[in-house]
C-alpha cells in the first residue's frame, strides 16, 4: 500500500490505484488516510461532506462511502494474501480506521523526517538536520490534497501542514547557511522571497546569503523592497530584529559572517 497526500492524491494497493473518481468518496479517503491509524468518529467524517447540518440521509450516504472504499481494496487485493477490505478500512466504535503499515502513507513519513532534523538541530547537528528537512521536502509533490475538494476539517489539515512544509524549509536554509552553504542557496532564496513577498524569515536569509557573498547592495535592496511591501499592503514596517539586521549589514558587522549564523531575524539569542 501506497498513499501520497503530499500533492495531487494517489493510494495504491499492489499496484492498483483505489482513488474513487467521485468527490466525496475521495474526501473520505483523504480524511481517513491523513489520520491513518487512528480512529475517526462517524461525525466528523459527516462533517467534513456536509458540513454543521447533514442531511437525514448522511448516514446511510456515509455507510454508501465506506462499502465503496471496500469494494476498491477488494477489487486491488484479489485473493491472494488473506487480506481483506475490513482488515484495512476497519469499523470501530463510533467511527472509521484506516489500518496502513508503517511508511506507507507520506504524511507521518514526512511527520518522523521533520522530527528528526528538528532533533538534529537542537543537538547543533547541522549536516543531518539539512539533510533530514530536505528529504521531508522532497515528499512534496505539490499543494497538500490539491486534487481533493476540501471540507471544514480537512482544511485544518492541510493548512496546518502547508505552514509546517514553510517552516521546515526555513529551518532546512537555515541549517544550510550555518553549514556556509549561503552561495548556493542564492537562487532558491530570491525565488523564495519572490513567492512569499510578505516572509520576514525568508527575507533575513537571503539578506544574509547576499551578504556573505559580497552583494550587500542587493541585500539592503531586499530589505527596502520588503519594508515597502509592508508599508503599501499593511500598513507595518519591518521588525525591530530586521530592522536590526539591516543596521548590521549597513556596519559590516563580523558575526554576520560567523558559522553559527543562520539567516534567522531572532539573531540576538546567538550572539548574546
């Protein structure tokens, strides 16, 4: 079994795709597979189609979904391997099951990666942590689920991991820029900047990449591009710690080219 969240969704069971082509047998998959594992109550599946107020035939619909999902892993297992459909899609208590092995669904794989180099980083582990956070970045193949129409609880998940996917890329250039790696991450950092124009993590980054490579006009221009930005569409100006870094690039200041300087505005607790 193979399930991928992490973009457009994909489930395969021995080489047999078992996404539903109809939206809302698919939502189900989605919902269930995102929380594999893990019991969820028949209400917030039915939440999740219909919303606060389901309809009087919710229930039977719901039972029509599930029987839908059993026949696909049926139809994919044959009868070989003594597996059946309620050994995966199991009716508990209350709710739903989506038995999966370990490893077979992106997103706890992707969950364990970021852990890891989370783990990595507070041990000052800086080669592992990049490398855990880019192999846990590699698993995205797109916007989480982009192909699946989303309800009121999927729309927590995949808000919740589009930001997690944006905070590990911070931490990952991070990681890499404590490493010495600010030339290489040049292009990725102005792109970045580009697509999030709002991002003052990302900012101070490429700032700081700039910087090391001897291009510190171009890191006060971020800085003035960013500081307009925010200006124009919120009415703010940058961050007294950005404003900060700014003033330390106008200096020269030496620790911005120090090894344990990672592009991160809260600089003040490393150098303290």
């Amino acid at each position: 079994m193979d399930i991928w969240l992490l973009g457009p969704l994909t489930a395969e069971v021995r080489g047999r795709s078992i996404v539903p082509t109809a939206a809302k047998p698919r939502q189900i998959l989605a919902l269930l597979a995102i929380h594999a594992n893990r019991v969820l109550p028949v209400g917030t599946l039915m939440e999740e189609i219909w919303g606060a107020e389901p309809p009087q035939s919710a229930l039977a619909t719901l039972h029509t979904y599930i029987l839908q999902l059993r026949r696909r892993l049926t139809a994919a297992y044959g009868d070989e391997g003594g597996v059946s459909a309620k050994d995966v899609l199991v009716t508990q208590y209350g709710g739903y099951c989506w038995q999966a092995p370990e490893d077979s669904v992106d997103v706890p794989r992707y969950e364990r990666l970021v852990t890891a180099g989370r783990i990595a980083t507070a041990e000052d582990r800086q080669e592992e942590a990049s490398a855990h956070f880019r192999e846990a970045l590699a698993l995205w193949r797109g916007s989480a689920l982009v192909d699946v129409r989303i309800g009121p609880v999927l729309s927590i998940e995949v808000a919740r991991l589009e930001e997690s996917r944006l905070g590990v890329l911070e931490r990952c250039l991070e990681a890499d820029l404590r490493l010495g790696r600010h030339a290489e991450l040049l292009a990725e950092l102005t792109e970045l900047t580009g697509r999030h124009p709002l991002h003052e993590g990302l900012h101070a980054q490429c700032m700081t990449a700039l910087y090391r490579a001897g291009r510190s006009w171009q890191a006060l221009d971020v800085y003035q591009r960013l500081r307009r930005r925010l200006a124009e569409e919120l009415g703010l100006s940058p961050s007294p710690r950005l404003q900060r870094l700014q003033q330390a690039v106008l200096s020269a200041e030496p620790w911005l080219d120090a090894p344990g300087y990672g592009g991160d505005p809260v600089f003040d607790r490393m150098i303290s």
